[in-house]
C-alpha cells in the first residue's frame, strides 16, 4: 500500500502544480475576488473527476489485458512530455496566463470537466494503475486515488494562499513549484514506462 500513498502523491503533486486551465483559473480568481471565494474551487477535480473515472475504468475493464498493459507505456511517454513542457515552462520563467472567470466551484468544475488532461491521465496513467492496484488490494486502489486527489487539492489550495499572500512571492514559490513538479512527472513517467514494457515483454 506504500507504494501506491507514494504514487498518488507523486502524481497528484505533479498534477496540481502544472501549469493548466484550472491553475490560471485558481490564479485570476484570487486576483480578482481574494482567496475566501476562490478556495473552494480547489475542490473542483474531486466533483468533476467522477464521472470521467467512471466512463475510463468502464472502458479498461473491458479491453484484453495486454492493451493495459501498452497504455500503461504510452501512459510514461505521456508524462515524460508533460514533464518536458512543465521544464520549458520553468526555464521561460512562465506562469500560467490568467483568464476572466468569475463563478467559483462549478464553473471551475465544468473547465477540468472539458479538459482534455483528466481524460489523458486517467486513461493513460491513473486508470491503469488503479485497476493493477484493485486486482492487488481494493486498499490499494483506494490508497492511490485518494492520495492523488488529497495532494492534488492541497496544492491547489496552496496556489489561492501564495497568490493571494504575496503576488511576487507567490510567482517564486510557483516557479519552484513547477520545476518540483517536472522532474517528478519525468520520474513517474520512466517508472510507468518500465512497468509497461517490462509487462508486454513478459
């Protein structure tokens, strides 16, 4: 079960902290409106990602096992390019562009709802996963989402507090924050490489 807390976290870390749709969103709210109306919208990969969890592990549970095992490896191709950009992101010294939204929960709902990174991850990365952590232990799949999805909102709440604290203390720590985060998305990408390689060859 240890492997999998440190799993989720790993990614849920890289996941909350790359530069995204929702973060610009979290971003430009606490600009605008402080962080008392824009926390709660940390929360919006937990009301959202329900659905989306469901239709994947729907699909996977249904394809023969050696196509997990081939999205698993596509699944480490995928993070080791996000880790990519998340570096380029470091080295331009980006922060994400803020937009103009002004609800709070729901509206910061429906963007993760129609992004496309929830679906690439957990078809690619976190539904695979969590299937080979069921098959193991159901603790174990609960450990992995759970650890994911805590982390995730974590830092999405610790995004609202810096920029809200301090803008040009905020756009520091945020830079660290990424890099933190490209170099584990590249290490979560090798090992979920490796697994999916080793597992197709035998």
């Amino acid at each position: 079960m240890i492997a999998y807390l440190l799993l989720g976290i790993t990614y849920g870390f890289a996941a909350g902290a790359q530069p995204g749709q929702l973060q610009a969103y979290l971003i430009s709210r606490t600009v605008a409106h402080g962080w008392r109306s824009t926390l709660p919208a940390a929360l919006a990969p937990v009301v959202s990602d329900a659905p989306i969890i469901a239709l994947v592990l729907f699909v996977l549970t249904r394809i023969p096992l050696v196509l997990l095992h081939v999205l698993r490896a596509m699944g480490g191709v995928f993070l080791l390019y996000l880790a990519w950009t998340t570096a380029v992101a470091y080295r331009a010294a980006a922060t994400p562009a803020p937009g103009s939204p002004r609800e709070t929960l729901i509206q910061a709902a429906l963007l993760n709802l129609l992004n496309p990174n929830p679906y690439l991850g957990w078809s690619l990365v976190m539904g695979p996963l969590c299937l080979e952590a069921w098959h193991r232990a159901p603790a174990n799949a609960v450990a992995l989402v759970a650890a994911f999805y805590g982390v995730m909102v974590i830092v999405s709440a610790g995004i609202v507090i810096v920029f809200a604290s301090a803008r040009a203390f905020g756009a520091r720590l945020s830079q660290v924050c990424v890099a933190i985060s490209a170099v584990a998305l590249a290490c979560f990408g090798l090992y979920q490489l490796w697994r999916g390689v080793t597992s197709i060859l035998g």
